[in-house]
C-alpha cells in the first residue's frame, strides 16, 4: 500500500510541473480568424532558450503566425523564464494545438480559429450596455414608469419588445465574480480575462500594459471595413466599459493611457465625462501627470467639440463627421439629479445632455456613413448608483437607458440593416420585495413595509407622460433590497438630498455605517454581511439576460459566455475572412 501511495504521489508531481506553463491564449479561447493577438508562454522556473519550444499544430509558433520569439530569461519580479510572440495572427479557420515546452515543463491548449460569411447580416451594429442591469432593474423601471392596477403593467417599457434570447455568464478568468472592465473586454475581444482587465490577458507582471495583448472591436473594424464608431456613456469616457470598446490595459484606473488608446483608434463620436483626463497637468482640473492636451489634438483631427448640451446640438449640424463631447470633468450627474432634483453636481455643470441626446446625436453623426457603423451606448450608473443601494436613482437611470433603446429603435425602422444588442456586463444582489407605505400607522419604517397581500401597488404618476414619475417620495413607493451589504443605515426612503454614501471609512481604515442618516425617522441600523473592507453593496454572479432584434439575431442563443457575443458581432457584420 505505501508503494502504491508513493507512486501515486509521485505521478501527480510529476503530472503537476509537466502542466506547470501557463499559455496565452488560454485553453479554449475562439480567435477571430486574422486577427493579431499576443501568444504569451509564462515558465515556472529559469529555462534555457534552447529547450524551449512552442508549436502550433506542429509546426514553430513563429513560423505559423508570422513573428519573430521573444525569450526573456527572468521576468521582472520572478525567477522565472517566458517567450512572446506579438501581434502573431492565424488566417485559416480551424482547431489549433499550441503546445510549450521547456524541460520538464510543458502546456497544451486548443483553440478555435473561426471565420465569418462573406456576406454582412447587419450593416449597422447598436450594442446597448446597461453596467450592472438586472431583472429587478427592469422590474422596478416598468411599474416606475407605466404603473400597474389589477396584476397588470399599464404600460411597456421599450426594452420589453425585444425578445429575450440568451443568458449570458459573466465570471472571469480569475474569479466567479467579475467587474465591468472583464465583461466589457469580453463582449468587445472576444476573449475572457481577469478581473480589472481590458483588452488583454492579465499576466503576473506588475506592468500595467506588458499584457498579452488582443485585438478588440474597434481595431478590428478599423483594419477590415470603413465602417464609423461611436461610444456614448455618461461615465467618464475612459471608464472600464467604453474603454473596453478601444484599449489594453491590465489596470482598469490607467485612464490617463485609455485616452491616448482612444486617440490612436479615433472613433468618430466620442460622448460622455472624463475631461479631466483629456487636460494637460498645467490646466486646474486635470487628473493627467503629463502635459499632453487631448482636447487639442481632437481639434486638430478633425473633432468638433461639444461642453454641453447646447454645443452638442450644434455640432450635430456641423456635418463634420466626427464630434468629441466632453460634458463633466467626472461622471456626468444621475437623470435623476440632472433633470429633477438639482443635486450632484448640477450647479456646477448645468447643462448636461442626457443619454437619450447623446444617442440621437451620436445616430444622426454615424448614419452619414454609407459604409454603417458601431454604435456601443452604456447606461452607466445603473450600476454607480446600485453599488451604495440609491435604488431610486438606478430606476431612473433604468429609465433613461430604456428611451435611449426606444430612439435606437425607431432608428432601425428606417434603417432595417440594423441589429440592436440590449444587455448588461454583471448583475446586482437586488430584488423588489414590495412596498413601503408612510400612510401606515407606527412610526417603525419596517412595519411599514408591504409584503404579499399587504404590498398593493406603488401610486407613482407621470402626469406630464415623459415617461419619468413625477416624484420619487411619493407615498407607497417599491422597496428593494440588495442582499450583500456593509454595515449601513437603512431609511426606507428616496435621497433627495444627493446620492447615498451608506457607509464611511473609521480610523481603523475599516467601513462603518454613515452617521448623516443615523436621525433619520425610523432608519434601521442593518448590519453588514460583507467584509469591512466593502463601502458598497458588490456585483453577483448571476447570468444577464441578453436581448436582441434585427439581422443577426438568430446567433444569439441559449446560455453563451461574454466572448462568445463578441463572434455573433463578428459574424453578422461580416469581419474577417469567409468561413471555412
């Protein structure tokens, strides 16, 4: 018996240093079929150049994908060896074994290397992006906005006539639970990658921009058509999610370089925040380390600027075919606080178009080009205003996003050849779980609380039919609940005076429930269930829902991972070669 147990231990130490290599691409990646991406082998131990060797069905990687090895004895930080292969593409669609070696060590992976029709579906590709949509999101905006009597939603919502098509699963490559940049990458390459990465495969170097690199949307539509692009988010621009549409970057926060990834790819309508990034260092405001001004070298491409909304309708009638917008030094203000409160930073950017503005222009610019276009819209803070639990901010938000798809869609009945994506990159730990109605009696805030029977209906109105309710405070409002929280005072009822900070840090740098909302009537202490290093409510694991209508919706499908959406892109445009 102890033999057979030292054998046994034995073989999986021996199984364990021969799998020891990491690869990238990762086992089971699908590689658009010519596009260029990084082939990374990363060793566990210091290995000699001469006993490396990395095939691709056989034959040396460097001859298969038309680049020159790159060996590099002791990565920085580590004592250990890798070999790099850039910009290396496979132009024959078909499986491929990559399989590394160095001494003991050795790594196989397979990869699909796909092609597409030689026929578009779809000259026009409309990708909305809700940042955090879940189920309770749409929920909560239906019976916000249209209301409900007897069982039934007094109106729809205009994402609810586009037919539901898959589920998508959002994990990364490091973790069940992802974050915007990760999903966002994938959606847009085609390629999962960990959490906080864009547009490359987060290797265990520090160096924020070493990574493997692969190619993502824009590049590719950049090398294989003429068709226009266009990022509209009221995030800042360089956030993680219209930053996936363009850069590479293993750290998400590197906004500064997002900028000048942006630049390089010059996507032809570029609206949202951030301008703070686009400021050399001298100008007062600007996040940039570098004197570099952005602002300028737009001017001098070709962009017309827009500050606000004034400008931006203007610019719109330039007929110059590309405007960069720039509207908040930051994150442009919540719907609710730009249009109806006066909160945020209002006072401070006043004129502040929303996305349903920004769409239209962004439409109208595009539509120019005969050739079609990309057009990715994010419906931003859902998802910033769910995080701290401002669930009557994220509604709202919610709101706009569904006007923004209502505009996307009258759009498309003018131009059929336009497929429209509507889905989210992660979802929330959120549910309605009925109401809370102030004409109760008590002054306990739980007590008033309906559930089952006693939830009624909401009595929000929208009097002038903008589709927005005229107020939020209304008496019996819904009442959500995220079930991942810190330590947080919960007070059953709207922010009106800005949006929620739930929690704040102690001299301990741990978070602790806010003391501003400890007086108010009836809060409730509710005490966390996330580790005291959390300010905020974080993402569940959940699937999204993806929804989908025009030419080329047959491709999406049952349960599909992020990067698998990216290929359907691919395919219903027609990018790359013909399929094999």
């Amino acid at each position: 018996m102890r033999s057979l147990i030292a054998a046994l231990a034995a073989t999986t130490c021996l199984f364990s240093a021969a799998q020891a290599a990491t690869v990238y691409p990762l086992d089971r990646a699908t590689i658009l079929a010519g596009s260029p991406f990084d082939l990374k082998v990363e060793f566990d131990t210091v290995v000699k150049p001469a006993d490396v060797t990395v095939t691709i069905n056989g034959e040396p990687a460097a001859k298969v994908l038309g680049k020159d090895v790159v060996f590099v004895e002791k990565e920085p930080g580590f004592e250990a060896s890798a070999v790099l292969i850039r910009a290396g593409a496979l132009p024959k669609p078909g499986m491929y074994t990559v399989e590394a070696k160095a001494g003991a060590e050795t790594r196989t992976v397979n990869w699909e290397v796909y092609g597409t029709p030689a026929t578009a579906k779809a000259r026009n590709v409309i990708f909305f992006l809700g940042d955090g949509l879940s189920v309770a999101h749409r929920t909560g905006a239906r019976l916000m906005s249209k209301g409900m009597h007897e069982g039934k939603a007094d109106g729809r919502l205009n994402m609810d006539g586009i037919p539901p098509a898959a589920f998508i699963g959002t994990s990364a490559t490091n973790a069940i639970a992802t974050d915007s940049a990760n999903t966002m990458s994938a959606y847009m390459t085609g390629h999962k990658t960990a959490v906080n990465a864009i547009g490359v495969y987060a290797d265990r170097t520090k160096d924020a921009f070493d990574d493997p690199r692969v190619e993502n949307i824009a590049e590719a539509l950049r090398r294989t058509t003429r068709k226009s692009i266009g990022i509209v988010a009221p995030s800042e621009i360089e956030d993680a999610t219209p930053a996936a549409v363009v850069a590479h970057t293993r750290l998400r926060s590197e906004k500064a370089a997002v900028v000048g990834q942006m630049f390089a790819v010059k996507p032809d309508v570029i609206l949202g925040g951030g301008s703070a990034y686009f400021l050399p260092k001298s100008t007062p405001g600007s996040k940039r380390k570098d004197e570099q001004d952005f602002i300028t070298m737009f001017r001098e491409a070709g962009y017309t600027l827009a500050t606000d909304k004034t400008e931006l309708a203007a610019a719109a009638g330039t007929n110059s075919g590309k405007i960069l917008g720039l509207f908040h030094t930051g994150n442009m203000d919540t719907t609710l606080d730009r249009e109806f409160l006066k909160k945020g930073t209002v006072s401070k950017f006043p004129n502040q178009p929303g996305l349903v503005e920004m769409t239209k222009v962004a439409l109208g610019e595009l539509s120019k080009n005969p050739e079609g276009f990309f057009l990715m819209v994010e419906g931003s803070s859902i998802d910033k205003m769910s995080h701290p639990m401002d669930w009557d901010r994220a509604l709202v938000e919610t709101i706009e996003l569904d006007q923004a798809i209502g505009a996307a869609l009258d759009f498309a009945k003018t131009h059929p050849d336009t497929l429209i994506v509507v889905t989210g990159d992660h979802t929330h730990g959120v549910a309605i779980v009925g109401t809370v109605d102030d004409d109760k009696p008590g002054t306990e805030m739980r007590e008033k609380v309906g559930v089952y029977a006693d939830a009624g209906f909401p009595n929000y109105e929208d009097k002038n039919g903008d589709g927005y309710p005229d107020r939020i405070d209304v008496s019996r409002r819904l009442m959500l609940f995220a079930n991942n929280f810190p330590d947080y005072y919960e007070t059953f009822r709207p922010k009106l005076e800005g949006p929620f900070e739930p929690a704040v840090q102690n001299e301990k740098k741990q978070y602790v429930a806010n003391q501003a909302y400890k007086d108010v009537p009836g809060a409730v202490l509710r005490e966390g269930n996330l580790p005291r290093s959390s300010d905020t409510a974080v993402h569940a694991v959940d699937d999204v829902v993806l929804q989908v209508t025009g030419p080329g919706a047959d491709g999406f499908r049952g349960y599909m991972e992020q990067s698998d959406v990216y290929r359907v892109l691919m395919e219903a445009m027609a990018v790359g070669p013909q399929a094999d």
